[in-house]
C-alpha cells in the first residue's frame, strides 16, 4: 500500500507544473492535520490530497471529453472550466488508478465547489485546499484562524470568499457552492441551537 502511494506521488508529480505539486503537497498536509484533529481518517484525507488536482492541468478538450463520455452530469460543461477538474478528476482516478473508495472519490469530486450534505472528508479537502500553507490571499489568515475551532465556519468564510471574488469579476455562480454555503450555515445553527 506504502508502495503504491509512493508510486501514485511520482505519477502525480510528472503530472503538475512544479507550482501546482508544491500546493497539491501543502493540501496532502493540510488534510492530514485537519482529519487528525476532526477524527477523519488521516490516510483517506492524504490520498485524497494527492489527488484533488490529478486533472487540473489536462487541456480543456481533454477534459470536456471526459465528461461527454462518462457518466458524469453534463450540466458541467454549463459552468466554468476550473469547476470541471474535480468531477472530471474523481472519474479518472478511479479508472486510470483503481481508486474505488467512495468516500476518496466523494472528497475529490467536490473539493472545489462543496456540496449539500458534505462528509468530514469532503470537509477536510475542502478547507485544505483553502488554507494549505502554500496560499496567499487577503482571508487565508482569518480561514487557518477558524480553521482551529470550526471546519464550517472556515469553509463559509471560504465560500464567502470565493463567492464575493466571483461576484467582483462578473462571473458566474455554481449553484453547488450556494448550496454547499447554506447546507453548511443550518449544520452551524443546529449545533448552536
Ligand atoms: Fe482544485
Ligand atoms: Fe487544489
């Protein structure tokens, strides 16, 4: 297993631009610091790690055609192409790499836009992704802040944030995020009571 992990980095490292495997190494760390600290399974969240941006850098074409010829929902293709790469991700790593843990493939499917319902797993990518020790943005101090008490609070912030930089450049929205968002807020409330 060790084995196969080492030989899935090197497969994945020959994959990204030097950039992104510095990032996908900081989400690997990441993940495991938070599935540690929130009782996920630290091995699940460092292959899932590893592989949340397996895809990111195929070009548009090959991705589209992923999508056209799998199973997946072709409503992607409606919405902008950096959602593609997770759905389109999941899809491939099982297929090319035998990945077949649902909850690993759930955690790579939706660590870009969220979803209602969001497993611990699919939390801990998520947030990794947002905080990993490799970003820089004007709210990552604040998320790695609420990161420390509150995977929700901080993926909110993180929502919020990707949500108001859409909204300044004019894009669009993905409905998932807007779901993800409010899921998130009701699970907040009903701990609070
Ligand atoms: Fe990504
Ligand atoms: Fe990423």
């Amino acid at each position: 297993m060790r084995l196969d992990f080492e030989r899935l980095k090197a497969t994945v490292k020959r994959e990204l631009p030097a950039k992104r495997w510095q990032h996908t190494v900081g989400v690997m760390k990441s993940s495991v610091q938070l599935a540690q600290k929130y009782g996920a399974d630290p091995a699940k969240a460092e292959l899932a790690g590893l592989l949340h941006d397996y895809c990111k850098y195929w070009p548009v074409e090959k991705q589209r055609q992923v999508i056209l010829e799998s199973d997946l929902s072709k409503d992607l293709l409606l919405f902008d192409k950096p959602l593609w790469h997770g759905p389109v991700g999941a899809y491939v790593v099982q297929r090319d790499f035998g990945v077949d843990d649902e909850e690993v493939l759930d955690a790579i499917r939706y660590h870009t836009s969220g979803r209602e319902g969001m497993t611990l797993l699919e939390k801990v990518v998520c947030l990794a992704d947002y905080i990993e020790p490799g970003r820089d943005y004007p709210e990552v101090a604040h998320l790695r802040t609420l990161a420390e008490t509150s995977m929700e609070k901080a993926l909110i912030a993180g929502f919020d944030s990707t949500i108001r930089f859409l909204l300044s450049r004019g894009e669009k929205i993905f409905p998932l995020t807007l779901l993800s968002r409010n899921a998130l807020i009701d699970e907040l409330r009903k701990k609070e009571g």
